[in-house]
C-alpha cells in the first residue's frame, strides 16, 4: 500500500485555515524561518479518509477478533466511555485553568473525577492514597520506585538494591535502574514462584525493596506473599505491586492486605480503556500512609464546604511526573466503568476472567505443554511440546497459525523463564463460544504440525502481508520517508 | 453483568468442565484476604451514567474566552481527525508485536515517524513518548549515553512545566544540571558559552520558548558541537509552519509537545511526546520505532524494529523503560499534519503569528500596559507588564468570561506583574478586542 506523502497533488487541498479576520501584520525576520514548507501531503479530505480507513482494515483488535494476549488484558471497552470523554465539559478543559486564582471553581467536575478515582482505587487496592500522574504502566513503577527512592532518602537509609523475580516484565528492572538503583535477579522454583528461602538469601541492609506482580506472569498466586513482603519489611525495605495483572484479582483481594507498600493500576487493562494501539494509557500510582508525603505534586483534596482543590504544598514529594494531573481522558474513562460495575461488578470481573482462563487451560493441556499444572488465575502459560519442537514448529509458528484462522495470538517468547512459552489471557468479557472456537483452533494447529508442519511455516497467509524480514529492518534501519 | 459475556447457565457448565466451583478457582488466595467489604457503590446503567457525568461536565466552565497557552494550545480540530482516530480497528488493537495484523498501525506510525523528521527538519523519530516533558527528559538521558558525560545545561526560557519534571526525574541521579536566566527573553547566550565544557552532554533550549520569543540557536549548536556536546530543542509544531527548523539550526535532538497536532485539550492528557534525532544516533534513541522492510513475497511491510535497545529485551540495561506511549495520539497529529497539508499548516502558523501580533498591538496600546522584553520577534504568545499583580488581573477577568493568559510569577521571580498571553487562529478580530476592553476595563 501506498505511503500518504506518494498519494499527494500539488495544491490539493483538505482544511482551509484561512482567511484570517486580522491583518497580515506580522514579517518575522527572515533568518527566523523556515527556507522551505514542511513537506507534508497535499490531500482532499476523501484522500485522507480512505488512506486511514484502508490502514485501519489491515489491523486486528478487541472489536474485530479475540485477542486473548497474555499479560495485556485486552478486554472490550464500552462505547459509552468513548462518549463521555468526547463531552465539551471535558474535552475542552485547560488544564492551566485551576492554576489560576480563582480557577479552579471552573473545573469541579473535573477534580470531583480525579478525587473519586483515588477514593475508589483506594478501595480496591488497600492503599491509603494515590497519584494519578503516572501516564502508563512503566511509568507507574518509575514513579514508584522514585517514591521508594524519597522514603530511603528521608529516613537516611543507605539502599542500592531492588530485588525482582526473573518472571518480571522487562519494564520492572528498567524502571528500577533509571530510578538509581541496581537489580538483583532471584529465580523462579519450579512451583513456579519466588521462593521466601530465595528471598531470604537475597536480602541483606543494601535492599530497598521488591517488585512483584501477583499473580505473577505464570497467572499463579504466590501463597507466601504475605511472608515475602514481611522479610522485606524487617530491613526497612518497601514492596512494589506491579499492577499488570490485578485482572485476576479485582474486587477479591486487595493488594494492601497482602502487605504492599506502593501499587501501580494499569487502567488501559483491568479498568477497560483501549490499549490505542500501544497507548495512551494509564498507571496511577497508591502508597500507604507512611508514603503519602512522597506522592507528586499535584493532590486532590475536599474541602470542607464540599467543593475539590488542588494541594501544591508538599514539602516531601518526589515533584512531577506529568504535566498536569495525569492522562485525564483515561482516567475519566476508567471512572466511568467503575461506576457502572459497581463493587459487585468488580467481583465478577476477576471471577469470569479466572473462569476464562481456567477453561481455556483445561481444554487445552492434552495438546500443549502446561507450564504449570494447577489453577491458573486470569492467564495461563503452555509451551510447545517436544513433538512438535521435533517438526521445527515453534511458538511463532503457532501464533501465525492462529492469525490464519482470525485470532490474535497469545504472547508469545514470554516469561522468558519458560521455553517456548505461550501465554493466553482470554479476560472476563470473552464468551464460552469463543472460547471454544479457540480451542478448536489451537487443537487443529496442534493436528497440522503432526501432519503438515510446513503449512505452519508459511502462516499467516490470510494478512496483506506475511512474516516480514526482521533481520533486515534491524541492519539497514528505514524509521522515515523524507 | 455490564460487559460479561458468558451467562449464569454457562459459567456453571464450565465450571463443571473444569470440575471445580468458583470458591475453588480462588482457593489459593489465603482466606483472610478473600471477599473483605469494600466501600463502593453499586452499579449504575449507561443511561443514569452519562447523566451524571454530563452533570460533572457542566461544572466545568469551558465557555471563557481561551488566551491561556503556556504549552498547551487551543487549536482548531477538523472532524476527519476525530472521524479517523474513533475507528476501533486502531483503538482497540495493542502495540503492533504481531507485524502481519497490525499493519495499520505499523504503516501509520512510519507515516509519523517521517511527518515528525519533515517537521523539524530531522533524519530519525521515534513512535512517540508520552508527553513533552518526558520527551525532553528521555533525550537528556539519550545525550548522557551519546557522549558518556554528565553536565547538563538548560535556559529557564524552557517550559517550565518540563524543567520541574527534569528536576523530579533526576533527583537520585548524578547528573549535574545547570540553570541559565534568559537574557531578554531569548537563550543566555553570554552564559551558556561559558558553561559548555568538555563535560558537558547536552544544552537543552526551546523555541519559541516559554515566553513566545522566537530565537535562532545556529551559534549555540556550533559552540556545544565544539565541545563535543549536543544541542537539544524543545519546538512547538504549529510553530513549524513557518519558523527556522531546528534541524536547519544543526540540533541533534528534538523534542516537543504535540497537543497541538489535533489533539484536544482534555485537562492535561492524553498527548503526544515526539522525539526526532539524527540518524546516526538511531540506536541510541528510547521508545519503540517502526521501519520499513519487506515480506516474504518481497512486499513493502513495517515491523517494530531496533528493539535490542528495549526493556522487554535488555531490561535494566535498556535505554528506557518505556512500553506502551502514545500510540493513538501519534496517529491523530499524522491525521492532523495530512488534513492540514503543505499549505495549511504553514497557514495556519502564519495566522497564529499575525493575531498574535495584532492582539499584542491592542493590548500594547492601552495606557499602563507594556511590552516585557525588547526582543521583537514572537511567535503566538507574548509577555506583557501591567501596573498591578497579574493574577489578580486574570482573576478579575474571568468574571469578564476570559481565561486571558497565564501569570508568571507562578514560576518566575520578579514577574508579578507579568501575563503571559496566546492567541490561536480560533480566536477571532473581535474576540481580542473585547480582551482589550475587559483588560482596560479592569486595570
């Protein structure tokens, strides 16, 4: 297809700017500007319109197929919630307004969404507060980990390490270095968890603290968590709620009560807003009550006449992470599915997504390697049996597969702790019907590479285009038509 | 259930598949963590919601007559943009890992990757960042790794609203990070000349700056270069319409916020940070980056590529720990600088300047307001004195139905009486004038 600057025709024209009711008064001196316009398109409104909804038909998502990748939680996300944050009221809000005196009287209704979001994350998380600055996944535990970094510092503790299970998505030791600190790696047994002995041995003054996400990436609830957050605790250390995988626990458990000190919430997963195609998302950030100072600048308050403000003066906050009060638009959204579902819609959430997962991985684990044979939560991890590792079918081979028969894979390749792994996360939105006709797919794949395992090697036959050369991308690197 | 798919009937008969009941499914949470009352309130249906948030939305005034910019810009938005990027085959996909069915958003994102390096007249940009400040950030951070030094200098004409977050994003870092006063409202060039050593990574500028002066970084960028440092440019991209690129300026990094490109203002997010380089720093750049290859069948296709540099790959030696961006938002400023065009964009920068500048002349002629600094070019924003505090001004004005500009002294010493004041081509002849009426009135 077609790039859009090869569609463009000199003086075609979409929007008119023009003409101005001022004056052309200005002439900047020339040295000032450009020697050239910006090379950009020259479209109708109907060349771009086609162009994009041609692009838009060569991609897979939650409204088009089941896209059951583990780790991601690609639930559908109501149509309402696209709705409200288009409203005026909330679109066209600037967010210097409550900066100003008197100001913020104009955007109550925004602060009452920011400040009830904290009181129900609160709810659901067990913490006593939270920021909703962090503007992504990775971005909440960056912002906690700076968090943990303020709290050492305040107290005057020497700490240098953070402990993270081999399990752990790659975000969480990159997070934790660009805060400052170095990573120390502890494995996974084959229960498939980080065992307290392990952390034990591990631990010693220099700890500032774990990250962990429970479930973990297996989908498996580790039974000690409460002993591993408390050794963590005897050196003055924190523990970090990775939030990627609180699908599976939403309105069940909260994270607080297991003894975590500092969570981030991934609101593009467990609280339904789209993913955009890798983003914007959410990762508001919750602390208990010995870290509230720490939290960034700007908090939401109540006053007492009722009426929200927002609170600058917080002498021991690690500053800003945003520029403002974080990605609104998602944070709105991620309100408005919490108040539709309610506390007991929250439960069934985690219930039917543990359900999903549970029947996907039964159905399927007499035609792949179970990684772990027990109950999963919201995700389950095969990975390829030696048979078919025999016949050089691989994980990709599997996933391109399933691209062919209208699904979007799995992860494939992660946790990098099990070969070959294939994580399937089919979240709570997912019906049985679909669920079945996945497992059919999988156990047809499954037949194929005893019979024709070459097939499987040339799949995806069915996308505009089949497996790109990588390899190539990466040598000779094209990033821009200019 | 709202948004559950299987029935009652259904989950029992998985459950009995499966061989277990629902208690079972969670009997490995400890007990004494399961079912605790949590303080929510029921559920309520689509109807009673949109209700009460369009309640919520109504308390907040969006009727003021708009002159506050400080970054964040109330550009006019076409419907196409709004029609294209509510497609769900872009908004519920997820980061295009699986090449062969996320062609959409992999040619897209190439598409803006190369609008960006058009636009500011650079080689290389990533796939996005998620907003302006951290774009900056991330490319202080790429400078460190480009020359191995520590020292970094920055002009207070920079956004301020960036450098807090530079401030708070390297507290526990050893990065040595020194401050510059601008010097009449453009870049100290005395200063900055002195400063730049041989331990120095980066400079880190903006134009038009803060303030809305327009500047020329070419002598700077000679000057770091000289020293084996890079020159860093935060740009407005409305702004590259018209104004000097900073690639013509010979900068090695350039980052920006990029709201303006179609995005509405939505108070403080989602936006766009964009990031553009050279090519010979590619593999330095944070974020994920899209390139061009071939298939199989030696067809044209786009893969995420260059990713050893990543988290998922490297972990905590990765050049950033960023994952999802801004996807969405990237595609909107493509859609935006496609329905604006070669024309319109330069356009509408051209209108933005002029009623700026004929705003600038109103306000300019009522009796005790004066222009702040001497430099004479700006490009849609301005500074301007009055005899009393401004916040109390802009206060004042707001009951006139104008957010009629932003006050300095919130981050500046000694500007009290300073406003800083952006006009946009959506504000009309008229509209200014009854800001200098109201702004007269007051004073």
């Amino acid at each position: 297809m077609k790039l859009i600057f090869e569609k463009s025709a000199p003086d075609r024209r979409a929007v008119q700017p023009g003409p101005s009711d001022v004056p052309a008064s200005i002439n900047i001196k020339k040295a000032l500007l450009r020697e050239k316009p910006a090379e950009l398109p020259e479209l109708s409104e109907l060349d771009v319109i086609r162009h994009f909804t041609e692009l838009s038909r060569r991609n897979f998502g939650v409204d088009t197929n089941f896209y059951p990748l583990g780790s991601c939680t690609m639930k559908y996300n109501p149509k309402v919630t696209e709705r409200i944050a288009a409203y005026p009221g909330f679109a066209h809000l600037h967010p210097l307004l409550p900066q100003l005196r008197m100001g913020g009287m104009l955007t109550q209704g925004a602060l009452r969404v920011l400040y009830e979001t904290d009181l129900f994350l609160r709810e659901i998380m067990g913490m006593a507060g939270f920021t909703m600055q962090p503007l992504a996944g990775a971005h909440g535990e960056l912002t906690g980990m700076m968090i943990m970094a303020a709290y050492h510092r305040d107290k005057g503790n020497k700490k240098t390490t953070v402990l993270i299970p081999d399990s752990a998505h790659g975000t969480n030791p990159a997070s934790a270095a660009i805060a400052g600190y170095k990573v120390r790696t502890i494995g996974t047994t084959e229960n498939g968890f980080m065992e307290l002995k392990d952390v034990e041995k591990a631990l010693d003054d220099d700890v500032a603290g774990v990250m962990l996400t429970c479930p973990n990436t297996l989908g498996l609830f580790n039974p000690h968590i409460r002993d591993i957050c408390d050794l963590i605790h005897s050196v003055d250390g924190l523990a970090y709620y990775d939030g990627a995988n609180l699908n599976a626990i939403v309105g069940k458990a909260r994270p607080g009560d297991f003894g975590f000190d500092i969570v981030h919430i991934n609101l593009h997963k467990t609280f339904a807003t789209p993913h955009g195609g890798g983003g914007p998302g959410a990762g508001p950030v919750g602390v208990i009550e010995k870290l509230l100072d720490f939290l960034p600048v700007s908090i939401v308050v109540k006053r007492d006449d009722g009426t929200y403000a927002l609170e600058y003066d917080r002498p021991k906050s690690i500053g800003y992470v945003a520029p403002f009060y974080g990605n609104f638009g998602i944070i709105l959204r991620a309100y408005v599915y919490m108040l539709m579902l309610g506390k007991n819609g929250l439960k069934r959430v985690a219930e039917n997504a543990v359900l999903n997962a549970n029947y996907v991985k039964e159905k399927l684990k007499k035609h792949y390697k179970l990684a772990f044979d027990r109950t999963c939560k919201h995700e389950c991890v095969f990975s390829v049996p030696e048979s078919m590792l025999g016949k050089s079918v691989h994980a990709i081979d599997i996933a391109k597969a399933l691209i062919d028969r209208g699904f979007h894979p799995p992860t494939v390749y992660f946790p990098t702790n099990v070969k070959e792994a294939m994580m399937i996360e089919p979240t709570e939105t997912e019906s049985k019907e679909t669920l079945d006709a996945f497992v059919e797919a999988m156990i047809e794949i499954a037949e194929q590479a005893k019979a024709e395992p070459d097939m499987l090697k040339n799949a995806p036959v069915t996308t505009p285009v089949s497996r790109p050369n990588e390899t190539a991308a990466a040598k000779h690197p094209n990033i821009a038509s200019l | 259930m709202p948004f559950i798919s299987n029935t009652t009937e259904q989950q029992k008969e998985m459950l009995a598949e499966i061989g277990l009941g629902m208690d079972d499914l969670f009997s490995d949470i400890p007990s004494e963590f399961l079912d605790k009352p949590m303080n929510l309130p029921d559920g309520i249906n689509e109807q009673n919601v949109r209700n009460k948030l369009a309640e919520l939305a109504d308390k907040n005034s969006i009727n003021l007559t708009c002159f506050l910019g400080g970054g964040f810009y109330d550009h006019f938005i076409p419907a196409a943009v709004y029609s294209v990027v509510s497609r769900s085959e872009f908004y519920t996909a997820y980061t295009p890992y699986q090449p062969e069915l996320s062609q959409g958003t992999l040619q897209a994102i190439y598409e803006y990757q190369s609008a960006i390096c058009r636009l500011t007249g650079m080689e290389v940009a990533n796939a996005s960042l998620y907003d302006g400040g951290t774009a900056m950030y991330e490319a202080m951070m790429m400078a460190l790794r480009i020359t191995g030094r520590n020292k970094v200098i920055i002009d207070d004409s920079v956004n301020p609203i960036n450098r807090v977050m530079i401030d708070s994003y390297t507290q526990n870092l050893q990065i040595d990070l020194e401050e510059t006063h601008c010097a009449d409202g453009l870049a100290n060039r005395k200063r900055i000349f002195r400063k730049i050593d041989d331990k120095t990574a980066a400079v880190i500028l903006q134009n038009p700056n803060f303030f809305g002066c327009i500047d020329d970084f070419s002598d700077i960028a000679e000057a770091a270069h000289k020293k084996g440092a890079l020159l860093i440019v935060s740009c407005y991209p409305i702004s590259m319409g018209i104004l000097k690129t900073p690639g013509e300026m010979g900068a090695d990094i350039v980052t920006g916020e990029g709201q303006s490109l179609g995005m509405p203002m939505s108070f403080g997010g989602p936006y766009l940070g964009f990031m553009a380089s050279r090519m010979k720093y590619v593999r330095k750049m944070p974020g994920r980056i899209v390139g061009q290859t071939t298939d199989r069948m030696d067809r044209q296709s786009y893969v995420l590529t260059l990713q050893a540099r990543e988290q998922h790959i490297r972990r905590d030696k990765a050049t950033s720990n960023i994952c999802s961006n801004e996807a969405l938002c990237a595609l909107t400023a493509l859609v935006y600088l496609s329905l604006l065009g070669k024309q319109g964009l330069r356009e509408t920068a051209q209108i933005c300047a002029d009623k700026a500048s004929y705003a600038y002349k109103r306000l300019t002629a009522i009796p005790g307001v004066e222009p702040h600094f001497k430099a004479r070019w700006f490009f849609n924003e301005f500074v301007l004195d009055l005899p009393c505090e401004a916040a109390d001004v802009i206060a004042k004005l707001i009951e006139k139905g104008f957010a009629a500009g932003f006050p300095l002294s919130r981050y500046y010493e000694k500007m009290e009486n300073s406003i800083l004041i952006c006009v946009t081509e959506k504000r009309t002849k008229q509209q200014i004038g009854m800001l200098a009426e109201a702004l007269e009135s007051v004073l």
